[in-house]
C-alpha cells in the first residue's frame, strides 16, 4: 500500500508543470483564444518532443508506453495552466487506435500520432440527439466493402487543426476520416470556452475503405470511455487546484476592514470546501487512474466516480474563486473566467455529473463491490 | 502508486478476517448502557488474550508492534464484520498512546496493563461548560499541597465516565503565564471523594456523555504525566492519536451504512408503486454519498501513506473528520428522506422501518459534527495550518 506518486512520476509531474507554466502565460492562453482555428503550432513541436503525444501509446508504436497514471498526472498540469492544445482529444484518438484498432490502422495512424505529426479527434454525437455516451444515431451505409457517412457530428473538439476523425455510427463502429476527405466539413461553433474549440463537422456521402473502420465495436469502446474520463477529470482537477491557489493568494492580500479578507470566516471556510473538493477530486482520479493500470475490473465504477465529481468540482471551485476576488474576479481581464468556462465545459463533456452519477447507482444497486484493498 | 495491499498486509488481513468470523460475539445486548459495558470488557478480555488490544503499541508494551496501515486494516476489518466496540476504547486510542510516548517508566509500569485487559476504563477530562472549541482557556485548576495536587472544576462530555477508573484531566497549574504554557495532563483517580459523574441526557435519550465535578480531588504529583506546564503539549498528541487511530474504522462504519441503505432504498415504495431504488432522484443521491465516501477512503490511505513517512498525522486528517461527519448525518438524513411519511415512527413501533435503526441514526448523527472537533474549528485549522490564511484572533 502506498497511495503517492513515485519518485518518476514526480519528476513527469514537476517537468510538466515548468514546461506549461513557461509556455501557457495569460497572454499567450489568450492570443491562443482568440486565433482563427485556437491551435498553437509551436507549443505543440515542444509537447511532441516531451513525448506527451504518445504518452500512453505502447512503445511499440512509438510512444512512451507509460499508464494512466501518469497520463493523470500530465492532464492535471495541463488543467493547472489551462493549456490550450489539442493534445486531449488527441489522445482520445490514440487511446482508441490503441486499445480497439487494427495493426495496420495503427502504423498509418497510430505512429504518426504518437510522433505528433498528425492529429486526432473524436466525432461521436449527432446533431439533434442527447449527446450522451454511447448513443449515436449516424448509420454506417454499406456500398460494397465501403461505409458511406452521411450526417453532422457536433460538439467535436480541436477538429479544425485535427487530421483525421474517429466517427462513431449507430452500430457500433469508429471509421477514421481524413479531414481533407471529400464530403468532410468542418464550422467552428461558439461555445463558452474558447480554450478549447469545439465544431460541427458535416459529412455528406464521406466513403470510408473497409481497412479504415476499427475492427472493435460496441462496449469495447468503454475501455476508451472510462480512461478518456479519468484524464478529463485531471484536468478539472488541475483547474480546481489553480483557481483555489489563487484564491488563497488573494485572500492573502487582499485588505478589508483593515485586516486580509482570508482572516474572515466567511472567506476562509469557502476556501477550505475548495480544498476539500479539489482533494476529493484528485484521490478519486488517482484511485480510477491506479484502477485503470492495475485493477482493470474496477475501473468503470471508478472511472464514474471521477467524472463525475470532477464534473461539480471543476466548476464550483473556480465559482468559489470568483466569488472571494469579488468584482475583479467578475472581469475579462482577470483568468478566473477562463478557467469556469473550460471547468464548465469538460463538466458537459464525455457524460454529466448526473449521467456518471446514474451510472454509479447502477452499479451500487447491483451490488457492485468496492476495490480488493478496502 | 500501489493500492494494493503487500504479500504480509494481506497475510494480516486474512489472520484478522479468519480470527473475526471465529470469534465475533454478534450484536450487543440491548437493554440499558451497563449490560453493553459488560458485553463490551468481555469482548475486550477476548480481544487481549489473542493479541488484538494495542494492536499498534510496541511489543515491549504488551501490544502487538503492527505497522499504521496494519492498525488501519484491523479496525477497517473489525468495523466491516460488524464486531462491537472494546470496552475501553479511548485508554486504548489516546490513554496508552501519551503513558508510551510521554510517561514515566513506573507510568508505564502501572498503567498499561489495565489499560489493555479493559479492567481499568479511561475517560478524557478536556472540555469544560466554557471551554469547548477554545480549549486552552479551561479553567479547572490544580493546586499543589505537599507531595499532591488539589483539584476543582468541572468538565464536560466526559464519555463513560460513569464507568471510569483513570480520567485524563487537564488542569490549569499556573494562571500567571500564557494560556498554553499554563496547563499540566494528569491521571486522576476517579473513585475517590470529590470526584462525581452525571450522565448528560443526549438527544436520543441515551447517556453516554457525563457531567463531571470535582471539588478538592486529589492527584499524586507522581500521576502528572509529560512535567508541569506541559499539558498542551501532551493533550495535542493525545488527539492526534484519537483522530488517526480511529479513522479507518469509521470509514468501515459508514460503507456498513451505505449498504444497509441500499437496501433500505430497494425495500420501500414511493409513489406509482416502484421501489427508492428504482427513483431517479434516490439514485442520484444515493450515489454521490457512494462517491463521496469512495473520496475519503482514499483520501484516508493517502493520508496515511503520508504519514508513514512523516511519522506524524498531519493537519490533512481535519478533511477526513470533517468529510466524515457530512457523510453521516447526510446518510441517515437520506435514509428518513427514503421512509417519507414513516420518518417519524422510531424503536418499537409497530410500523417502524428496521425497527427505528435510522431514526435513531439521524438524531445520533447530529453529534458527528460536533464531538472530537466541530466542523466549525476544523475549517479553521484547514483555513490557517493546511492553506497558510490568517489567523483572525
């Protein structure tokens, strides 16, 4: 039993923090922010080269071959410098590609991406429908030994600097689609965070060869799913652990009634619930994250787990923020806005609070039992 | 990271399980707090002659010389099979603990022993009707005459103090220098003229705290434990100890309660005739105190990975209390939301639901927030010693 980072993990986790807290400085997030496709160039050469990429992409295919641990640790630091980078949805493709593609789809695709010459993304969720996981509604068209793709994908991330696609249909499949595709378009769509871009991408009659449909289907895909969740529920922790330091800093300073704000109950006590959501959140992600590497049958529980108090801690604790800077917190020119919105919006992402919560009482119902250590 | 446990961890573990289902007495006897007391010495004679008292006491002390984390797995096991409590729990936790770590060797001598066969019960003599949170202004005051000190005073939610023979009493020695320097730990015998105990009548009926006089109580000066005026000192490692020691087992406790409420759930019709369990807005709450819960007992192991290396509990574990208490009373107010319009009906009842267990769980509860630390002043510990904030006083 020892419920701490290794010595190695440390070292990826104080690497990571430099490196973002060098590259990701409140001016360059909002240059990024406000760019015509929100990608940066630069920072993503360096990330390659820091191996992120391929983080947890087995050696075999030229990543690192590291756990989900690790890709925890890396996701919390991106979360604490709210980097914006596609490298997320990016592995999300790699995690796919690893765990239910082909050996021939993973050297054209997998390999690259790892090497971080081209990138993925997922496009899962059909205009018009909920939006949850798992439910996609776009029919795969079988033209011979083809698939023909016809239909709008929304809420897909970074897809206007990704390379190809990974599009879910209502049989269970993932085909991968080049975005220079013929039938592929992409429109970029508002949305509150501007750190990450999310789009609709069109697909009309896109013909898809039979070697570049993944051969797994169906729940196969949870395998994907739960270990997306856990890195997404490192981010929001990182960006709870962020806005409560700040709001520490501020407390600190900040002078009322002649004495610093964090000397009142008022202030110091919702600093403490930020503490103690944000540790919440990161033992239940290193619990689903040691899961994942070490105890895959209890992983989905887990991985709910995470997610889903990740997703009211990734938002509460930035609102906390705001709410003890006062008026400055509420202004454009300070961070705080852009860490609520990312923390907002990866509560949206990949099934809500209430959704994993649902998915936590099924498994609690079915008596599911709790972890061999307990 | 490993969350697994060691070959030798889980030899223990199933030592401690297979010795468990041997010997686990069952419930305890219902009926009035002097039966449980005897059910619960002989459970804890039972505990000693197997080596399961002071299970993380040094060898040399009469315990068992177990790591934290085995110490964390026996209680965790214990409360899991539902085994009563030893009838001396807080000489066990906190009493034995100081006499090892700051005693005297004929204190060691004397006092250990009983401490583990049971036959001598502790109580802890700290807060007073004007000092609760702020403990360090109590003003029970000791005296010395001759080769004795000279007692007055009055504590307050002294537990089991009725069946006590040592009561941990801090006293105030000296009123001229600053609070925290004032202040001497004792062992005061509590049989003896000018010492009494009145049972305070709780919220459930029950009497387990006590009201406690003393008027001229006498204590050897060889019963003063750690030196004059360093009483603070003493009394912070003592709840330190009581807070680290009894984690795991009300971590054990509460998962015990989210699974009888699970069934509670499954059990009881809410309107249009299906079950809590098949309720949307039961299952949702059902199951963020499923992850609630899951947090603090892996925050706990974290915790104790820590301290394992630090060798000293942290400040951290004012989390875990704190988590703790909010899962208690959060459970049992879920479990009366469940019962809907037979949340009233309690013990005895004809039409009680499991026989008023909850009932007297959400009113037993309302203390969780309260003893060993209000949730109040454990947000102020987190506020200046876990974030740095500022103290206001």
């Amino acid at each position: 039993m020892y419920f701490d980072l290794t010595d190695e993990q440390q070292a990826i986790k104080s690497t990571a923090h430099d490196f973002l807290a060098s590259r990701f400085k409140s001016e360059r997030i909002r240059e990024i922010a406000a760019s015509e496709d929100g990608s940066d160039a630069a920072g993503w050469r360096e990330m390659a080269e820091l191996g992120w990429t391929g983080l947890a992409v087995p050696e075999e295919w030229g990543g690192q071959g590291l756990g989900i641990v690790e890709l925890a640790i890396l996701f919390e630091e991106m979360g604490y410098a709210l980097a914006t980078s596609p490298l997320f949805s990016n592995t999300i493709a790699g995690l796919a590609l690893t765990l239910c593609g082909s050996d021939d789809q993973r050297e054209r695709y997998l390999r690259p991406l790892a090497a971080g010459e081209r990138r993925g993304t997922p496009a899962l969720w059909d205009a018009g429908s909920t939006a949850t996981p798992g439910a996609f509604a776009m029919e795969a068209q079988a033209d011979g030994a083809d698939t023909i793709l016809s239909g709008e994908k929304i809420l897909v991330p970074d897809a206007a600097s990704a390379d190809f696609f990974l599009v879910a249909t209502s049989d269970g499949h993932r085909h991968l689609v080049d975005r220079a595709a013929a039938g592929v378009s992409v429109r970029a769509e508002e949305s509150i965070d501007a750190t990450r871009r999310l789009s609709t991408v069109s697909f009309d009659g896109v013909r898809v060869a039979a070697g570049d449909t993944l051969p797994a289907s169906g729940s196969e895909y949870e395998h994907v799913f739960d270990r997306l969740c856990v890195a997404l529920a490192a981010e929001s922790t990182g960006i709870a652990q962020r806005t409560l330091d700040m709001a520490v800093e501020y407390a600190k300073d900040r002078q009322q009634f002649g004495r610093p704000i964090g000397a009142y109950q008022a202030v110091s006590h919702r600093c403490a619930q930020m503490l103690l959501e944000t540790e919440n959140v990161r033992s239940l992600v290193y619990g689903a994250a040691w899961a994942a590497d070490a105890e895959p049958e209890s992983l989905p529980r887990a991985a709910s787990m995470a997610k889903a108090y990740a997703s009211d801690a990734g938002w509460r604790v930035p609102n906390a923020s705001i709410q003890v800077h006062g008026g400055i917190g509420f202004t454009w020119e300070h961070d705080l806005h852009f860490f609520l919105k990312r923390g907002r919006a990866n509560a949206a992402m990949f099934g809500d609070a209430r959704w994993h919560r649902e998915r936590v009482a099924a498994s609690v119902f079915a008596g599911a039992r709790a972890p061999a250590s307990s | 990271m490993d969350l697994t446990l060691s070959p030798s961890e889980g030899g223990f573990r199933d030592e401690v399980r297979t010795w468990l289902l041997a010997n686990n007495p069952g419930p305890e006897p219902e009926g009035g707090l002097d039966e449980v007391m005897a059910f619960r010495r002989e459970w804890q004679l039972k505990l000693h002659a197997a080596g399961w008292a002071g299970i993380s006491w040094p060898k040399e002390y009469g315990g068992r010389g177990a790591t934290m984390i085995e110490q964390a797995i026996f209680v965790g096991e214990a409360a899991r099979q539902e085994a009563p409590s030893p009838a001396n729990v807080l000489g066990l936790a906190m009493g034995g603990p100081v006499v090892i770590a700051h005693g005297t060797d004929a204190q060691k001598q004397r006092y250990l022993e009983p401490i583990l066969t049971g036959e001598e019960i502790w109580c802890q003599g700290f807060s007073e009707p004007e000092s609760g949170s702020d403990l360090a202004s109590l003003k029970t005051r000791a005296v010395k005459d001759g080769d004795e000190w000279v007692v007055s005073g009055q504590k307050v939610w002294t537990t089991f103090a009725q069946y006590a023979k040592w009561c941990m009493l801090l006293a105030r020695t000296d009123p001229d220098v600053p609070r925290h320097q004032g202040l001497t730990y004792f062992l005061m015998d509590m049989e003896q003229e000018g010492v009494e105990a009145k049972p305070l009548v709780q919220i459930t009926g029950e009497g387990e705290f006590n009201e406690v006089f003393m008027d001229e109580a006498r204590i050897p000066e060889e019963n003063v434990v750690g030196g004059v005026g360093n009483g603070w000192g003493v009394a912070i490692t003592t709840l330190m100890n009581e807070r680290a020691g009894l984690a795991f087992g009300a971590i054990a406790q509460i998962q015990n309660s989210l699974s009888r409420l699970a069934r509670l759930a499954a059990e009881v019709r809410v309107e249009g005739g299906s079950s809590a369990a098949e309720d949307a807005y039961f299952r949702q709450r059902i199951a963020q105190l499923n992850i609630e819960a899951e947090a603090m007992r892996l925050a706990a192991y974290r915790g104790l990975t820590k301290t394992m290396q630090s060798g000293i509990p942290g400040p951290e574990g004012s989390l875990g209390k704190w988590q703790w208490s909010d899962i208690s009373q959060g459970l049992n107010e879920l479990a009366l939301e469940i019962e809907g319009a037979y949340a009233p009906l309690s013990r005895g009842a004809a039409q009680a639901i499991d026989n008023g267990a909850w009932q007297y769980g959400f009113l037993r509860s309302r203390a969780n927030s309260i003893e060993g630390g209000t949730t109040d002043i454990l947000k102020n510990i987190i506020a200046e010693r876990v974030l740095g904030l500022p103290r206001l006083r």
